[in-house]
C-alpha cells in the first residue's frame, strides 16, 4: 500500500500550490523505507548520510551483493540506489538434491532515494562497494561550498 492511498481527498491536485506541497510531501515520504508503511518484511536498504565541508557520503548495507547487483542513478538533486537480492532457493535452483527446511534471509528488489538540498552534476558523484557497503561520494558544488557560513553561537544568561 502506498501513502497517496491512504489520502482521503484527491481532487484539485493540479492547483500550483497544492501540487507544490504534494511535492514537497512526497520528497518527505521518499526518505522513509517501504516498510514503514507496509509493516511486513520488505527488503530495504539502511543507509547513513554525513558530510564535510567539500562532500556528501552516503553509505549504504548491502550484505552479500556486488557491483553488478546494484544499480547507483542520479536525478536532479535525488540520488537512486536500487538493485535486487536474489534468494537462495534462486541461486541454486538447478542443485540436485538440496531440499529447504527453512528460509529466513531476505531477498527481493529494493530502492532508496536520497534527495540533497542541491543539484548533482553526474560528473561529482563516486560510487564504491566493499564488504558489502556501498559508499556513495558526492563532491558540493562550489558554489554551496563557498556560500556556506559558520555561525558563532553563544550562551546566553
């Protein structure tokens, strides 16, 4: 199920402001796993997001897949990491013999959205796995990394 079935009132959506907010709400929900909504056991990517002065680095758990089960896109100011884990029962299907008593691990298709408060030019983006963690760099533009002021802060009595 989807958060836009869970909207009581769909008319007038095409209205300039109400159509800047469902924007804005659905970049919100973009950030959120399927399963927050859905409450079952979808597969979903945990990631982590820090930054330094220069550079944004996504990282990204993908335990047991490689560069060529993961697919890393670049839209606007959104990145996509997106891929599928296959199950076991997939990947040795052709096995004479072996019979499955249980299956725990998760597989299945994923993707996770990632929106950064600007546009990505493809060329400052880096993508490296290792160990099963994807690292996603991306360099700030120059123009967000010169407009970018530290505030002192101070206590006051």
């Amino acid at each position: 199920m989807l958060y836009q079935d869970l909207l009581p009132y769909k008319d007038d959506l095409d209205a300039p402001m109400v159509s800047l907010l469902r924007k804005q709400v659905d970049s919100l929900f973009d950030d959120f796993d399927p399963g927050f909504w859905t409450r079952n056991a979808e597969l979903s990517v945990r990631t982590n997001l820090s930054e330094t002065d220069k550079e944004v680095c996504i990282t990204a758990e993908l335990p047991g897949l490689s560069e060529e089960d993961v697919d890393v896109s670049v839209v606007g100011n959104r990145i996509t990491i997106k891929g599928e884990k296959k199950s076991e029962t997939d990947e040795r299907k052709d096995e004479e013999g072996r019979q499955y008593h249980r299956i725990e691990r998760m597989s299945g298709a994923f993707q996770r959205k990632v929106a950064l408060p600007f546009d990505i030019p493809t060329d400052a983006v880096k993508a490296d796995v290792k160990n099963g963690i994807l690292t996603v760099t991306v360099a700030k533009p120059a123009e967000v990394v010169e407009n970018t002021k530290k505030i002192k802060i101070t206590r006051s009595e």
